[in-house]
C-alpha cells in the first residue's frame, strides 16, 4: 500500500513541476512582440540613428520584427532588391547600440531575381526604445534599404 501511495506522490509531483514549466514557457513566449513593417529606400542614411524611417515608397520586401526580454530578432525577406548583392545586415537599436560599426546581423545575399532572406538575431539593449533593420552593400556599391523604426516604451 505505501508503495502506492509513494508513487501517487511523485505523479502529483511530478505533474505540478511540469505545470509551473508550462506555465512559465506560455508567460515567457507571451512576452514577446513582434511587428511586420516594410523594409525599403526612402531611408537615412547608413547608421543614422536620429532620423525615423518611415516607408512611403515601395516596398523592396518586409521585415518581422521580434522583441523579447533579452532578443532582439529580424525575419527579413528581400523580395525586389539589387540582383546577385551581398548586404550586411545591420541591427539597430537607439539608444544603446546604433549605429552599428559592423554587421552585427551577418549577411543577406540576393539572387539573380533580387530575391533573398535571413533571420538575424542580437541580445536586445537595456533601455532601447527604437528598432530597425538596415540591409547595406559593401562601401563604394549602391543600394542600402531600411526597415521601417518600431519604438516600445521601455
């Protein structure tokens, strides 16, 4: 009978710990924002944290943006960009870590169609109120787009 018992005691526990998990994977995957905005070239320039973008020519493709606690994510797809191009991927966030010296986000390159995507993803500054994505050619080529600026109260 004890051994009943006994084993009762360890679902009933068991269960529980596997609640609180649940429970705190549901409040942590809620915490997190996202936004899916335009990425274009009505934009500032390259590293220019002051001047807020906001798209209001066509779009070359769009950009998910996701907030958490600790992340800041980029889901960017490039859909009408500059053919066969390598673009740093540039996560800005103001203030706090803008502009950024390199591309902190690794590397978006086009087909021949200008075509292309990448997920990037950095630890998100304390205390940043805006967000945005820059897509840069290597210095001396044309072409740079930028996401539209997400701002969040901190």
């Amino acid at each position: 009978m004890s051994l009943i018992v006994t084993r009762f005691k360890v679902i009933v526990a068991v269960t529980a710990a596997l609640a609180v998990l649940l429970a705190s994977a549901s409040t942590a995957a809620s915490a997190a924002r996202s936004w899916k905005i335009a990425l274009g070239g009505n934009n500032p320039a390259p590293g220019d944290c002051t001047t807020p973008s906001h798209e209001r020519v066509a779009a070359v493709g769009h950009v998910t943006l996701i907030l958490t606690a600790t992340k800041f994510e980029a889901q960017i797809v490039l859909k009408h960009g500059l053919p066969n191009t390598s673009f740093g991927v540039y996560m800005q966030q103001v203030p706090g870590s803008c502009p950024q010296s390199q591309a902190n986000g690794g590397t978006l390159t086009s087909n021949a169609a200008g075509r292309g995507s990448v997920v990037a993803s950095v630890p998100r500054v304390r205390g940043a109120t805006a967000f945005f994505v820059q897509l840069v050619t290597a210095a001396g080529q044309p072409g740079t787009y930028t996401s539209t600026y997400v701002s969040v109260k901190p």
